[in-house]
C-alpha cells in the first residue's frame, strides 16, 4: 500500500467525512441559512434573470462584436494625448471590460507600452465598475440611486487617482516604448451610427422592461410605468428594422419572429413575460440561423451567460447563507454583528467597509447579492458605496498581479488611495443620502 | 511554422487553443502550438487585448477568436 500516491485523495475523503461528520444539521441557525440560500436563489431566478440579466447578456454581445475595441485603444497609446487618454480611460471600461480577464492585459500593456501609469491606473479602477452587466445589476437590486452612484463614483475617482499616481511616480524615460501597439485592423462592416443606434434600442428595451413602478401615482414616470410594455413592444418593432436593415437579416426569418411574438401577446395579454421570453427565444434561433456578425452576436452572448451565470449562481447562494434573505435575515452571519462593525454611517465603518472590499475577491457581479445582504443585515448606505468602490477594482489576488507589473512601492500607494478614496466617497454618499 | 497563443488563461484564449488545434488535425498541417501565458511577453508583442494570436512572430489578431476562414487564410490553406 502507498499511502504517498494516495494522499490527495485520502486528505480529500478525511475532509469530506469530516464535514459531513460535524455537519450540524440539527442547529436551527444553519438551517434557516441552508433555507436562506435557497430562497435567495429562487428570488433572484424568478425577479432578475428574464428581464435583467438575459437582456444585458446580448447587449454585452452587441458590444464585443460591433463596437471597433480598435477605436478606443489607439487613445492608449504613447503619443495619445494626456487629457483624452484619462477620459477615455475613465469611460471605456463600458466597451472593453465586460469581461473581467481583460483588465490586466490591457492594464499593462497601458503602462508599460502606452499613456503610462496614470491612465493605466485610471482603466483598471473604473474598468470593472461600469461596464453595462454591474451598472444594471447594481441599480435594479440594490437602488437606482447606489447605481449611479457607483458608476460617477468610479469615474471621477479612477480620474483623480490615476492624476495622483502620475504626480506622485513620473516617469523618467519613454526610450523603452518606442514598440507601438500592435492591434490588427478588424474588418468592420458597420458604420459607427447604425452600431450606436442598434445598441441604443437595446438599452431602451432593458430600461423599459426594467421600470419600476414610481412612489406617486401621476406623472411622467407612472404613465411610463403603466405604458412601459406597450413602449416595449414598440421598441421591439424598431429593433426587427434593425435587425433587418442593420443586421441584414433576412426578411422572411425576422417576420416569423413577429408573429410569433404578436400572436403569443394577443393569446397571453395578461402575461407580457411570455410574449418577451419568445421574443427572446425567436431572435436567438434567428441570429444562430445567420452567417457572419449576427451569428458572432449570439455566440458571444451565450459566451458571458455560460460565463457569468454559474458565478453569480455561486454568489447569491453564498450570499444567502452567510447573510440571509430580505426582509427575513436569518443567515449564518449574526446581524448584530455586521451592523456594530458597518452599520450607521461612520467614519470607521467606511474605513473597514473599504479596507474589506479592498482585500476581498469578488467574482464578476458577486459583490452585488453580498452587498444587498449586507446591507439588509443593517449595512450603511455610505459603508456599502465604499465597499462596492474599493471590492471589485481590487482585490489580494489581483494585487499580487499589479505587484508584478509595477511594483511593490506604486501597488502600495495604489491600495492606499483606493481604500482613502472608497471611504471619503462613502463617507460623504452616506451624510447625503 | 510556429503558432503562439498569448493569453493568461481567460475563456477565450482556451477556445482560441482548441479552435488551431481541431484546424491542425483537420487539415493535417504540421504546426506547433505555443502557449504564451506570462503578462510581459505577451506585452513584447505589443497587444492590449487578449487572445493574441501569432503565426511565425507576427500578430494576427488580438482581443477575439478571428473567423475560421481567416486563420485559413493566414495559414496558407484554401
């Protein structure tokens, strides 16, 4: 017998037996958080995933396929001028970063190749912030309010420390950039106003769909509200000319696809959710039907659902069991105890808020269900911006990246403004609001 | 003829890999594949966007998966 080949799985049977062994299933607590878990899942599969999250899927696709990334990096380069190369920075993080493995390379390649640190420092703080999956995600579970937020908070700040970093660290010699980025031209077949157009009735309909019902009961936004399918379906109709026109999908595929869903609505009207899932589905089979940039448009969509779904799945019930559901509470994590340490809106409670979400690792869009829970177990308004500031622009493992491209004396500084800049923000969002 | 993949491990650079290894096979071509994954040399060949794709130490493509028929084209098979 030997047990050295066989350790991996004799430690791994030892530790499952063990956890089995101490699991306390009879301990109320913990199962009112297993139950927690659960429920939380449901609530975000039957509140968020249809309307939500599907529609932020394609519209993340649209973006990776139409929009030129080309474009936007040639703003990057060393001969890019200083102002354009921070706005553009600070905003592109929409276009270029919906996947969160692209931060880094492109991080480095701005440092070392490109504007040098402070916009390379501006794009990897705002980066994974405002790109349009988080944005969405943020305002509909956690609050309009904290969406924006979130989005003004990153942008200006990724400005102001990325301005800090290049006062505090300038740079002596550009002879080691003469290489110039080297990005091959992509062959675009659409012109930039048919992308912005097709893009921009996909957001309508993701706002659309999304519309919460206001607090009064007249005015603009309630008539919207009350509207908001009927616009919807007129959005949709814009969106089939797209599809036609833009696109150059063919004809005969897109009417099949109206039909179906005007048919579905005049069988269904009381349940516009069917009418949009077959709507949903019916564009799926025709963009797979096609060739070309449409085919190239669902691939990538399903490539961020694959991606992102289990993570997020992961997350919510992560979330659930250690912080428990709205409304109910009842995770593993006593309340009592995470409102002693961020409750209220003190300084000291941003101080740890940005210090922990500085240090912690959030997978794409989990920061979002911990968050919500967080603050159901009586998290601060002002704590809970700092967290969601500092948590996914950085985090131990990714620092430890940093480290390697810039340093241990410039990745310190970086941690530090973060954390200094997520508390101040929070701090002062939370006097506010 | 050299292949190099540049990419840190994200999802696409593992679909980019498989994608030249089933063109390898198909075609019966006799290339070899590299996998360029440390951060400062996929920086040396210039790239923001990453999967990069290098046929004999040029870039072909960087920050997507490029068509099939275009890696054809740039392999020199019709």
């Amino acid at each position: 017998m030997n047990w050295i080949d066989e350790r991996k799985k004799l430690i791994g049977f030892l530790a499952i037996f063990l956890f089995i062994y101490f699991l306390p299933v009879d301990v109320n607590r913990f199962n009112d958080a297993i139950n927690g878990a659960f429920k939380l899942l449901k609530w975000y599969a039957n509140e968020h995933v249809i309307l939500c999250l599907i529609p932020s899927f394609f519209i993340a696709g649209v973006i990776t396929v139409f929009v030129s990334q080309t474009a936007v990096i040639k703003y990057f380069g060393v001969s890019a001028r200083k102002w354009l190369a921070y706005l553009v920075a600070s905003i592109s993080g929409t276009v270029l970063a919906v996947c969160s493995c692209t931060i880094l390379p492109m991080f480095s390649g701005i440092y070392k190749r490109g504007a040098g640190i402070g916009p390379a420092i501006t794009f990897l703080y705002s980066g994974p912030a405002i790109n349009i999956l988080s944005i969405m995600l943020t305002a509909r579970i956690i609050g309009f309010e904290m969406g924006i937020a979130r989005v003004i908070g990153a942008i200006i700040f990724s400005v102001v420390i990325g301005l800090i970093m290049a006062s505090i660290f300038p740079e002596r010699n550009k002879k080691n950039k003469v290489k110039q980025f080297n990005n091959p031209e992509m062959e675009t077949s659409h012109d930039i106003w048919q992308t912005a157009l097709h893009l921009l009735i996909l957001i309508f309909i993701l706002v659309l769909v999304n519309w919460r019902k206001p607090l009064v009961d007249h005015g603009l936004w309630h008539l919207l509200y009350t509207a908001r399918w009927l616009v919807t379906a007129f959005c949709g109709l814009l969106l089939a000319l797209s599809l036609i026109f833009i696109l150059k999908i063919r004809q005969i595929h897109v009417v099949i696809v109206v039909l179906a869903v005007l048919f579905t609505a005049l069988l269904f009207p009381q349940f516009p959710l069917v009418s949009f899932i077959v709507a949903v589905i019916g564009i799926s089979i025709i963009l797979s039907m096609s060739s070309g940039d449409p085919q190239e448009w669902i691939s990538e969509t399903w490539g961020f659902a694959k991606q992102i779904l289990p993570l997020l799945a992961a997350g919510v019930l992560l979330a659930g069991f250690l912080l428990g559901i709205p409304d109910e509470r009842g995770g593993i994590i006593p309340a009592e105890w995470i409102y002693t340490k961020v409750g209220g809106n003190t300084l000291i409670a941003n101080i740890f808020a940005s210090v922990v979400g500085a240090f912690m690792y959030f997978a794409t869009l989990t920061e979002i269900p911990i968050l919500q829970g967080l603050m159901n177990n009586g998290m601060g308004k002002g704590p809970a911006l700092a967290l969601l500031l500092a948590g996914p622009a950085i985090s131990l493992p990714n620092m430890l990246v940093i480290r390697g491209v810039i340093g241990n004396r410039k990745t310190i500084v970086f941690v530090l403004l973060v954390i200094m800049m997520a508390t101040m923000s929070g701090w002062i969002y939370g006097s506010i609001f | 003829m050299i292949i190099k993949i540049l990419g840190v491990g994200c999802p696409k650079c593992k679909n980019l890999e498989k994608l030249m290894l089933t063109i390898r096979d198909r075609y019966n071509l006799k290339y070899e594949i590299q996998k360029v994954t440390d951060l400062d040399d996929i920086m040396e060949y210039g790239i923001l966007m990453t999967p990069g794709l290098v046929i004999n130490e040029e870039v072909k493509s960087a920050g997507k998966i490029p068509k099939e028929k275009e890696i054809l084209k740039w392999l020199g098979v019709e």
